[in-house]
C-alpha cells in the first residue's frame, strides 16, 4: 500500500522521502487520478482540520476512497469532544504522573511527532497519546491542578506548518523512522493488501508459537498479504492495515479486545472479531447459551455469595469452581469438601459477582475440535497433565502440560466433530476452538473459545501448512468481500 503525505503547500515542507508521495490538499481533493488510485496511506498534514476544512475533506474523502486517513475523521471528532479528553487523561493518570512529576511549572505542552517527542524521557506518554489518538503530529496540554497532581487539560492535531522550526530536524527524522518501518519480513514482490498479526512475543500463554506465526506469514505472502508482526505498542497504527489477526490470548478487559474493537470499527477484517471474545470471554454467558439451546454440558449451576450454598444440594463434592473470564486453566479450581468451599469462595466473589460451577468428571483427556467458518480444521486430544486432573498443572512460575494427540477430522468421533462445530456456530463464523468431554460415551461441551492454540507440531500435525493456508484463505476471502461490499474493485481500492 503506498504512502502519500498531503499537505497545503509541499513546497514548504520540507519532507522528501523514498517511496512517499507528498501533494498538495487542492490535488488529493480535485485530481481524479487520486480518487481512482488503488488503496494508499493517507497522512493529513494540512494546517486545519475544522469541521469542512481541507484538512477535514482530505481525510473524509480518503475514507471514502478507500484509502487509510491518518488521522481519522473519527479520531478529529473525538478531540474536539472535552469529555473525551478528560476520560483519556484518567486513562494514563499514571504515565501523565510519573512523566511529569518532576517539572516544577504548572503548566506543559508537549508536542509529539509520529508518537514521539524530542526529549526521550517522555516516549512512554507520547506513544500512548498517540495510540489513543492516532495523528500525525500532536500538541498536548497538560495543567497541575490545585491538588498538585498533573492532568490533561487540552489535545490538538496540529499542522506540519504548527511545527516550530528548531522541531523541524526532529520532526522529519520521526516521518522518516515511521515511514521506513519494514515488516518482520519483507515479501519479494509488490502484494495487494496489509495484515497485521498482533503477537506478544516470549509469552507462554500465547495461542501460536514462533515456528506458527513464521508459517502463518509465509502463508499470508502466498494469499497476498504484506504482513507485519505488530505489538500492544501499534495501537495506534491499526488503521494503516486491511485485517487483522490476534495471536495474542484474548479478554474483554485486555488490550487485544481495544485492538478488535478498533480494527472493526475501522473496516477491517478481524480474527478475532470482538463480539467473539466479549461472547466466549465469559462463561457465565457461555453457560446460559449453552443451555437455551440445549447443548449436552456437565451438570452447572451459577452462584452469587448469597446463592453459594445451593452447590451442596446441587452439584455435590467434588466440583469444579471457575472464573468467568479465566484462560489456559487459570481461574479453575477443584472444590473437595464443603470446608474447602467456604476458605476458597470469598476470594473469588471478590473478582466477579457470579462464579460457575461444575460437576467434577474425571477424563483422560478433553477434545479440542477447531472449527473456522462453521467448518472443522482439526481434532485434538488434549491429554491431562501428569497426576493433576487438568490439562495445565501450575506450580507457581512453572507449568507442566499434558501430551497432545492430533487427528484428522474424519478420524475422529463423528459426535463429537458434530457438537463441536454446533457449538462454535452460536458464537460466529470466525475461529473458534471448542472443549468437549465424552461423559458416559456421549459428548458434552466444557467450553467455547475465540481465540484457539494452532501452535507448529501440535494442531498442525495432519494438515501442516494446509492449516495455516485455511486461515490466511479465509481472511483473504473476507478482505475480498469487503472490498465488493463497499464498491471497490480488485487494484482500484483499499489493497
């Protein structure tokens, strides 16, 4: 996707950079070869952007075109709004705190260039302000207030001519920084569309491991993706891409679901979506939708602190007490009497007002069908952890996981396969992974999760690439639908 710099007058300046085409504000909005062009980055660096300003059309007319605005017309709005302000200046109370602690004025303006401000000491607020706020070139004002505690009193996009001239240096080493990132490898070839893999490197919660994510961009290349390995860092660049696929563990309360909700808000095709991790994000919600359309589960119940009595009667002991929200065997512990019960259940209530609880079923294993746009990918048997009755035996900073057998789909319990994609149809058409027990030789669902492992020699093991290059096929496909959705056509859009 190619890169264009629009400006009131690029006479004046002074930017000149390989690959990047700098016009004027009167060309980019009159000259139809711009409304005709293939799919560009857009960045609005006009000295206005007011409501029906050039600076205003510049970016309202790239959206139109199919192009990527930078900034938005919906993050101009959002600055103009004092509410906005104040609720991002409680968000990064910490960072505003601890960046300006030391100043002895009341008050500070701090202009920032592509995230980045002169004085390095001040990246870490300049880069969250820019990612909340994704603009070319900012100016924030910030105010102590009587309580001797500093916060944001104003935020404003600025112009390349608001720029003061000792900046200028700066300002264009930035343009030049953030023009010639490259991504984690550089295709060979000129490809039509740009996907962004949100990765959290050395995590070992991460759903793919390295040798998955390098098969998952050589896939992408093949489908035609320019692909780049973005961060928690990238916020603020989720606009410059067509699609985006998480490979990070997903929650509602957790960068990854701004990431989803930002992309899709954006027009770009996500996995995974956020209505799929608000929905397999929590199983309380997951239970009641379970049961209202009367999918074979353990035995469960739902409590509150004055209903916890009720798991006696109902489920017995032992039982399984869950979280809503935990991920990867955490938040899931065995409850073996009722004394243990009333030590453990205090502490939970204090993170969530409701708490799950099952029916203890020992099995030797759970399957893991994968399933993508209601179609299954994989079987797996994920085997117990060595003398512990769950998958993931934690023992403080050290895990011990059991052994993974995989199947091919065809090879594995028709019941099962069958359960498996009915269930993940309630959530979506997107990537899901569902947890399935055979209680009594038939099979019952434990759970459903958005944000499945297809990490290399595990989920892999029957279909190799082929996996990776189902994904990348359907998000190549959905790219291609939004294209036609929004009447553009194959190189005359936002490639």
């Amino acid at each position: 996707m190619r890169a264009i710099i629009v400006c009131n007058n690029p006479q004046t300046l002074g930017i000149d950079l390989p690959g990047v085409q700098v016009v004027s504000a009167r060309d980019y909005l009159a000259d139809p070869a711009f409304s005709a062009a293939p799919g560009a980055k857009v960045f609005n660096l006009c000295k206005s952007y007011r409501y029906q300003t050039a600076g205003y059309y510049v970016s309202l007319l790239a959206m139109a075109r199919g192009h990527r605005p930078l900034p938005a017309v919906s993050t101009i709005q959002d600055l103009r709004l004092q509410s906005v302000i104040r609720v991002a200046s409680q968000d990064l109370d910490r960072l505003i705190h601890r960046a300006l602690k030391p100043l002895r004025s009341d008050d500070f303006s701090l202009s920032i260039y592509f995230g980045r401000n002169l004085a390095a000491r001040y990246d870490d607020l300049t880069l969250a302000l820019f990612n909340q706020f994704p603009a070319p070139f900012l100016r924030a004002r910030f105010q102590r207030t009587p309580g001797r505690d500093w916060s944001l009193h104003s935020l404003r996009i600025i112009g390349a001519s608001d720029v003061p001239e000792p900046h200028r240096p700066f300002m264009i080493e930035q343009a030049r920084r953030y023009f010639d990132r490259s991504p984690r490898r550089r295709p060979r070839k000129h490809l039509p569309h740009d996907l962004a893999i949100l990765h959290e490197p050395g995590s070992h919660t991460c759903p793919s491991n390295p040798r998955a994510i390098d098969r998952f961009v050589k896939s992408a290349e093949s489908h035609g993706f320019r692909t780049e390995i973005i961060t928690q860092d990238d916020y603020g660049r989720v606009s410059e891409f067509d699609a985006l696929f998480i490979r990070a563990t997903t929650a509602v309360n957790h960068y990854t679901f701004k990431f989803a909700r930002r992309a899709s808000a954006e027009g770009l095709v996500v996995i995974d979506d956020p209505d799929s991790i608000l929905k397999c994000g929590n199983k309380v919600y997951l239970n009641e939708l379970l049961q209202r359309h009367r999918l074979r589960t353990p035995k469960t119940i739902v409590i509150a602190r004055d209903t916890a009595h009720q798991i006696v009667k109902q489920i017995g002991f032992p039982c399984v007490v869950k979280q809503p929200d935990g991920s990867f065997s955490t938040g899931v512990s065995k409850l073996e009497n009722e004394q243990h019960m009333n030590e453990c259940l205090p502490a939970l209530f204090e993170g969530s007002e409701l708490l799950l609880i099952q029916e203890f079923v020992p099995t030797a294993f759970d399957w893991r069908i994968g399933v993508l746009n209601g179609k299954p990918m994989y079987a797996c048997r994920y085997h117990m952890a060595r003398k512990h009755w769950q998958i993931v035996k934690r023992d403080g900073h050290r895990t011990e996981e059991g052994n993974v057998d995989t199947l091919a789909v065809e090879d594995a319990p028709t019941a099962v396969v069958r359960l498996g994609v009915r269930a993940a149809s309630l959530i979506g058409n997107g990537l899901y992974g569902v947890d399935i027990k055979e209680l009594k030789r038939k099979p019952a669902v434990i759970e459903i999760n958005d944000n499945p492992n297809v990490d290399a020699g595990y989920e892999d093991k029957v279909l190799g690439q082929a996996l990776y290059d189902r994904i990348m096929a359907a998000m190549l496909e959905r790219v291609e639908q939004a294209r036609t959705r929004t009447g553009l056509t194959p190189g005359n859009g936002n490639a």
